[in-house]
C-alpha cells in the first residue's frame, strides 16, 4: 500500500505566510522559506506553497519567493496562484517547483490542464478545487459548487462534475480544499473528500479543516484521501509534523517514518 503523505501548506500572501477561516480575516504568521525549510527538516512529504492573492490581484506568482523555498527544501514542492498559461508554468517549474497547481485559471480555461499535461506530463500538474457547499439543484447535482477568485467567485459547476472532467483533461492530481472547514480546525469535509476520492483514479489531497491528528487518520480513512494538507495546527506549534505521522501510523496508517 502507498504511504499517505502529509504535507504543509503556506499561504503567502505579499511574501508572508497567512492564515484565515474560510477564506477571510488573513493574519501574517511568518517567513515561508523558513517555515519550510522547518517543515523539511521535521519530516514532511511536500510542501505546498499557494500565492493566494495572485488570481484576485490579476497578478503574476512572486517568482522570487518560489526560487528561495526550492533552494532551501528537498522534498517535492507544489506551487499555485496567479499561473493562467503553460509559460506561467514553465517558469514555476525553472523557479525548481516539481508540481504547478492551478485553480481559478483552470476553471475559466480548462485547456490550460491539457495543454499543461502535454508540455510537462500529467504529475506536474495539479487541479487546485475551492468547492463550498450548497442547496443540491439541477446545476448542483451533488451540492458542492465550485468557487474561484479565492473564494470570492461562485461558477455554477458542480465540483464533482469538475474533478472528472479535469482527470480526462489531464490532471494528474487533486488537491480538494472545502471553504466550509478551511481554518477551522474542527476536521476535514468527509463526505466531499470521500465522494471526489472515490469518483476519480488520480490522487486527492484533502485540505482545510484539520485540527488534531484524529481528523487526519479520518480523512485519509473514512474520507479515502491519499494526502492530507494541514497548515493550521502546525503553524502554530500545536502538533509536530513527526508526531503526527507517528499517530498515524501507530494508528495503522502506512506513511513515510522520519522518526
């Protein structure tokens, strides 16, 4: 069986990382390289790194930043936010980025998933998913709609709907993130993890909602995750990266040891 990983994300935001509840009353919480090198160092699988103000700013990525996170860690490192052409991509990817997740630009343009897949191969690209929970209609079948513009946007598309059509596109993974639990650290949003996980043959990541390591041994259970993100209760020293991989794994959940 593979290992489920455990990755940290930082939200930066004009070269800071930041933390809000769903989406809103961001703080600054500390310097991103050297929240990741930290990370790195404890034991993390990846890092996942979101420009988040890049799409609703019309602004490019701050390369910059991307550059100095990838001098500094050697695991594999994930990079969303402002990317909205396969040439936004290629120089995240330069910048020394294994993987470009895209989001907003994804649902305005799907090509860009394609045409993605096609320059840098399937495993380079990641479908970032912003999805809230709604009444379920006829446009909203599954009643999870998608939302872009960090937040901002409601599209009218159903989010299971967009998570199959985006693997035919050529995604090579998912990271799903719910705006209901994102910052609240009162556990991840099983029932949309498990029902995407389950209807797509690409990885899922789960994220927004962790609190304690029980939510993630749910979520990589229950909720059918490969991945979990988590930000929250670690940035804050709460929790250790090692320690809750050995829950986890003291828990039956099979990861990679770093203790």
């Amino acid at each position: 069986m593979l290992s489920k990983r455990i990755i940290p994300c930082l939200d930066v935001r004009e070269g800071k990382t930041t933390k809000g509840i769903k989406f809103k009353g961001n703080v600054d919480i500390g310097d991103p390289v050297e929240m990741a090198r930290m990370y790195y160092e404890a034991g993390a699988d990846e890092i996942v790194f979101y420009d988040i103000t890049a799409s609703s700013d019309k602004r490019d990525i701050m390369i910059d930043v991307v550059r100095r996170v990838a001098e500094t860690i050697f695991i594999p490192f994930s990079v969303g936010g402002g990317i909205r052409n396969v040439e936004d991509m290629r120089r995240v990817l330069l910048a020394g980025a294994e993987k470009v997740s895209v989001n907003s630009a994804a649902v305005l343009h799907p090509e860009i998933i394609a045409d993605g897949a096609q320059a840098f191969g399937n495993q380079c690209i990641v479908l970032g998913m912003d999805v809230k929970r709604v009444e379920p209609s006829e446009t909203i079948p599954s009643g999870y709609e998608i939302v872009i513009n960090g937040g901002r946007k409601f599209m009218g598309i159903d989010a299971l709907g967009w998570a199959k059509q985006a693997e035919a596109l050529g995604a090579g993974e998912i990271c799903l993130n719910s705006i209901d639990a994102d910052g609240t650290r009162e556990g991840y949003e099983l029932n949309l993890t498990a029902m995407i996980s389950q209807a797509v043959s690409i990885p899922v990541i789960a994220s927004g909602g962790a609190g304690k390591p029980e939510h993630l041994l749910d979520v990589l259970t229950t909720g059918h995750a490969d991945a979990a993100l988590i930000a929250s209760m670690v940035h804050y020293g709460t929790y250790s990266v090692g320690g809750i991989k050995e829950y986890l794994a003291e828990s039956g959940v099979p990861v990679r040891r770093t203790w």
